[in-house]
C-alpha cells in the first residue's frame, strides 16, 4: 500500500512539473510586480491534445530580456506566426511571463 501511495505521488509531482508554467508560473504573475517587452510569435509549434490526430497547435513565441532570449507557448489559436505581441514578465525571473492580458 506505501509503494502506491509513494508512486501516485510521484506521477502527480511529475505531473505538475510537465505544467508548471500553467499551473504556477502564470498566476504568480498576478502578485508579482511585471514588465512589459514586446514580443514575437515564432514558426516553433507545440501540438495541443490530440494534435497528432487532427493537426491542432499553437505557435511560441519569444521576447528578449538584457540580451537572453526567452520563448514560451502562446496557449492560443488566435496567434500566428509573424505577430508582434505584448509579452509580461516578471522583472527577477524573466523565465516567469505570458501574454499580456492572458490570464
């Protein structure tokens, strides 16, 4: 019964950290204090839920902070290559960002 529970664990932390830009990054966005940077939505694609079955994605897109380029899935079909957007990110960890306005 203990090996179970130490696996379901497991699978659940591992989980979390296969999301954890959705799960903990995002919101923590709306408590830390935020900077604004223009952005660019790249030709880097990731494939949503069954994507592989009916071709759905999104692109990424990437920003750059002091010289460090960042990239991060747009979580949205409305975007398309080419497109400048708003991109928040958190001014200590700019590993930390989103959309701006996404919540």
């Amino acid at each position: 019964m203990n090996k179970k529970r130490i696996l379901l664990v497991l699978i659940l932390l591992f989980i979390i950290f296969l999301n954890r830009n959705v799960l903990i990054y995002r919101p923590l966005l709306s408590v830390l204090p935020t900077k604004t940077t223009s952005g660019l939505v790249i030709k880097e694609k990731d494939a949503l839920r069954r994507g592989f079955i009916i071709g759905a994605f999104n692109y990424y897109y990437k920003f750059s902070v002091n010289g460090k380029d960042y990239s991060n899935p747009s979580y949205d079909e409305q975007y398309k290559f080419g497109d400048t957007i708003s991109v928040e990110y958190n001014e200590t960890f700019p590993f930390i960002n989103r959309i701006k306005n996404q919540k």
